[in-house]
C-alpha cells in the first residue's frame, strides 16, 4: 500500500488487548474461552495477568494514556490512527472520566463493552485544544 508524499507513518503500541495468555487460546474458538472470558471479567482485578504474553488491564490502561499524552505533541494537522475495539473503548473512557482509578476504570469498561462495544469501523475523533482531548462521536 502506498501512502501520501509527506505522509509519515509510525508504529504505536495500540494494539489489542490481549488478556488471556495466547498459547492457551491456540486452537480454541470464542465457545471455548467464553468460561474463561468470563472468570478474567467477574475478578474484577486490574493488575492480575493470566499468564505469559498476556497483559493486565492496568497494562492496557497505560498503554492507552500514553497515546492520549503522546498524540497532542505530534505536529500534524491530521492523524490517523488505525486499532481495535478494546483499545479504543479504553482510550474513550480515560478521555471522558481521566480521574478515575484503575478498578472504577475496569469495572466502566466491562459495563460498556456489555452494553455496546466500540463497533468494529467505528471512529473515534480526538481533538487538540491546547491539553485538552474531547471525543466526537459519530
């Protein structure tokens, strides 16, 4: 794919979250995990890790206010930023409640991704107002 002159293109740590050790899910399908998915849920525990190459909410929450931090310095009219769902639900809540804790945070987030997950081509518009970020939904 090619991209326009002048475009810069950068690799961030916005990727999915991935909260149950990938060995363990290999060869499983959603029915499977779905136990699973719902035990890493119902603990309700930001900083538990399942196991290796997976990551804890807190790490997900770090990662996603690092990107709210780094996006207003980039010198950039326009910035595109291409993720998954749980990412950006995540980003979505530290813009609209950033006071929060990390276990207010994950108990929001479960309730949100219950009642309507970010939708798979959803966009999400960041603006930059000085320090501020705001969410304008579509």
């Amino acid at each position: 794919m090619r991209g326009s002159p002048g475009a810069i293109n950068e690799k961030w740590p916005v990727q999915e979250f991935t909260y149950l050790e990938p060995a363990s899910c290999v060869g499983t399908s959603w029915i499977d995990r779905k136990p699973r998915i719902d035990a890493y849920w119902a603990k309700l525990d930001p900083a538990y890790i399942d196991g290796v190459g997976a990551e804890s909410f807190s790490h997900l929450l770090t990662r996603a206010r690092r990107f709210l931090d780094d996006l207003p310095e980039l010198d950039s009219d326009l910035t595109l930023v291409v993720s998954h769902g749980q990412f950006m639900q995540a980003a979505k809540l530290l813009v609209q409640r950033p006071e929060v804790g990390d276990l207010t945070a994950m108990s929001i987030f479960i309730d949100r991704q219950l009642r309507r997950p970010f939708a798979h081509y959803e966009r999400m518009e960041l603006r930059a107002d000085g320090t501020t970020l705001r969410i304008i939904e579509p």
